[in-house]
C-alpha cells in the first residue's frame, strides 16, 4: 500500500512551499517511519521562520500525513504534538488549515479538534459542521454560548440529532432554526417544531421551510396559519385599507376555513392532536365545528365532539351515528355547545348520512352548498332559543360555498373551451 506522508525537502535553492509537500508514492511504509521523527523536528525548525501561506501549506499536509499514513505509535504522538503546538501559530491560516484537513475525520485528534472549536468563527465553524468527535452533549453546550453563526455551523450537521436540533429550537437564533429545519439530515421532533413556531413563525422565510416539511405536524402547521392570518390583519388595517374589527374577523374567517382544509390534508390522519391544540388555543368553536361538518370532515367533527366530551372517540362515533337522535344530542348536550346550533348539527348529520348511503363521494376541505343550504332551511323553521348569531353564520357559509361552486365551475367551462379548441386544431 502506498504511503502519504509529509516528505522534507530542505537544502540550499528550495523555496520554503517546497520543502514540506505530501507525497503518494513513499513505498514501502517502512522507509517512511525511520525518518519520520527526523521529519517532524525539521519542521518544528522550519514554521518558526517560514511565511504564514507556507505554514498553513505544511500544516495540511501534516494533518492528512496523521490520518492517512501508516505511522507507528511514536511517529503519530510525534504528529500529534506538532499539530497541537500549532494551535498556537499566530496566523488563522494554519489553524484554518488544520480545520480543513481534520474536520471529517473520525480518526483526528480529540485535543486538536476541541481546540479548534473554541478558536475563532471561521475556524471554529468547519470543525462545528463536520466533526464527528464531537458528542451531543458537547454540541447542546456550545449551541448555548455561541452566537448565531455557530448555531447555524451545527445546525448544518449531517446527521443532526434530535438533541441538539432540540438545544437550537430553544436558544438558537433565526438563522440556526432555519438551517436546522431545511437541513435534510436533521431529526426536529414536532415539539421543537412548535418551539420554533413560537419564537420565530413570524418570519416569512421560517413559515415557507416548515410548510415545506412533509413532517411538519397538523397543529404546527394550523399555529403557522393562525400566525400568518394575524399578520395578514394588521398590515390591512394598519394601512387603513379594512376597519380593524374587520380585518380581524376576515382573518379569523380564513383560519377557520384553512384549518379545516389542514384538517383533510390527510384524510386517514389521526386529528385528535389537532383538535386539542384547536381547544388549547380557544380556536375549538361551536363555528368551526359546524364548518367542518358542512365541509363533509366526519372525522375532525367526531374528534371535536370527543374532545368537548371527554369521552373515548369510539364511544362518541357509536353515539352519534347508531344511538339515533337521543345518543347524539347526550353526545351534544355533553359537550358544551350552543343549544341554538343542535338543529343545524342535526340537520348536516342526516344529509350526510345520506350521501354515505347514496355512495357520494365528496372532500373534506371546503363548504357542500348542498348541505349549507339544507342546514339553513331547518334553522330557518327552528324555534328553539336565539338563532340569529347561527343564521347569520350560516348565511355567510351558504355564500361562501356558492362563491367556490361558481369560480369551480367556471374554472371547468374554461378547461374545457380549451380541450375542444385543442382537438378542433389536431
């Protein structure tokens, strides 16, 4: 096997960049280590008097020497020693060098590289990144007391563990929590996530990578929604473009609706946490639950209910769907809603209990016109305490639902205007 070893080239007419060069082709390993020793002490000699570019030159080529040439145990403490009398060279180039050559590699000096962490930013920032030396615990300290650009050195890491990405959720700066999040090698579990949301989801540029992640939890990505809604309203009504109470109600309007469509992004999702940060977070009203029913999710309405209820989710299905009128008005009542909206519940129920039976498929993202105005016929005939509140709120849906039924169909007329220009040309 070939050698690569720093080979000494000294004597009179060699420029100092010449006489420390790495060399493939020392063969047998043998022949390197009798001079190696030798070697090393010329060195020693040679960086007290040669310019900073050469040292940092002659460096490199000593660091890979240690990693990749077939040394003798003296020969490598050898190595070693010399590196760790370069940690005090007072060019950065040479440490920069050192950083370079050692930083990926699992077989480097623990005490050079520790050194070279604590070194300056530049420097500092290559062994961050890189070294596999480096354990979590060491990484969820230094994540503590360095500035951002070092957070964001370890945030790159490859891989990133949940521990650490944990430490710069929490402490880190803007800049660490999106390299963190957009770093394809990084474990964020979903608490981190929300911590990230809390501290920073106010940033355009941390809201567009974490929608980006596939991983991103249902209730982050409704928190997400929630933050930007808001800042929607206040650049509105801070332009003076709506009323403030109305641009406040637009934007609670388009979270609702926006959370039902999160909601159905994954029909076969567990909602059940999504719900209980909807609850947590006062956003789990009587208006959003009937907004979900209307938009035919079953499933986020039935978690709802379980959640109000606390009562087991099989239990409130079994209630509401084969316990008739009585099993779920218990349900209801339990729950805590509005009196004044159970004729409204009751009805959407029954309209989609039907279409179920009929075999009608529908989404669960947005308003059924069919259902609206089938819920707003029977609260028109109710008489059961106020519904004023319930009719206005059901006439805004009915509006809404024909507003998308319209832009729909409209969208199809022009597909089709195109298919038939298309095959009138061929």
């Amino acid at each position: 096997m070939k050698a690569v070893a720093v080979v000494y080239r000294g004597g009179a007419g060699c420029d100092e960049q010449a006489r420390f060069r790495i060399s493939s082709n020392v063969d047998p390993p043998s022949s390197l280590q009798c001079g190696f020793m030798m070697i090393i002490r010329r060195f020693l000699h040679w960086v007290r008097t040669a310019s900073a570019g050469a040292r940092a030159e002659a460096s490199s080529a000593l660091a890979r020497a240690y990693l990749y040439s077939d040394l003798s145990p003296e020969d490598r403490d050898a190595a070693e020693d010399a590196m760790t009398t370069l940690l005090d060279d007072p060019s950065p180039l040479v440490r920069r060098a050192l950083a370079e050559a050692l930083g990926e590699s699992p077989d480097a000096p623990h005490a050079v590289i520790h050194a070279l962490a604590s070194d300056l930013p530049e420097i500092a920032a290559v062994v961050l990144a890189r070294s596999p030396l480096l354990i979590d615990a060491e990484l969820v300290d230094l994540v503590a007391g360095r500035d951002g650009a070092l957070q964001a050195a370890i945030a790159a890491r490859a891989p990133l563990q949940r521990a650490v990405a944990a430490a710069i959720a929490e402490v880190g700066s803007a800049e660490a929590c999106l390299v963190a999040i957009e770093n394809p090698h990084a474990d964020v579990a979903p608490s981190s996530m929300a911590r990230i949301i809390d501290r920073f989801g106010h940033l355009g540029a941390v809201r567009e990578a974490l929608f980006a992640r596939p991983d991103l939890p249902l209730a982050a990505r409704q928190s997400l929604v929630r933050q930007l809604s808001g800042a929607l309203a206040d650049f509105v009504a801070d332009r003076a473009w709506l009323a403030r109470d109305r641009a406040e109600e637009v934007s609670r309007e388009a979270c609702e609706k926006a959370t039902v469509a999160i909601a159905a992004l994954h029909s076969d999702h567990d909602t059940r946490s999504l719900v209980r940060h909807l609850r947590a977070s006062g956003q789990l009203t009587a208006g959003l639950m009937l907004r979900a029913l209307l938009s035919g999710n079953v499933a986020m309405f039935e978690d709802a209910l379980a959640e109000l209820a606390e009562l087991p989710l099989r239990r409130v299905q079994a209630l509401v769907h084969d316990g008739g009128d009585a099993g779920f008005r218990a349900v209801f009542d339990r729950a805590g809603l509005p009196a004044s909206t159970y004729a409204a519940f009751h009805e959407v129920l029954a309209a989609v209990r039907e279409a179920y039976h009929r075999g009608e498929f529908f989404g669960a993202g947005r308003l059924k016109r069919r259902m609206v105005e089938r819920a707003l016929t029977s609260c028109e005939r109710c008489d059961i305490g106020e519904v004023e509140p319930l009719m206005i709120l059901l006439r805004r849906f009915a509006a809404e639902a024909a507003r998308e039924d319209a832009r729909i169909r409209c969208e199809q007329l022009v597909m089709d205007h195109g298919t038939e220009r298309g095959r009138a040309a061929a």
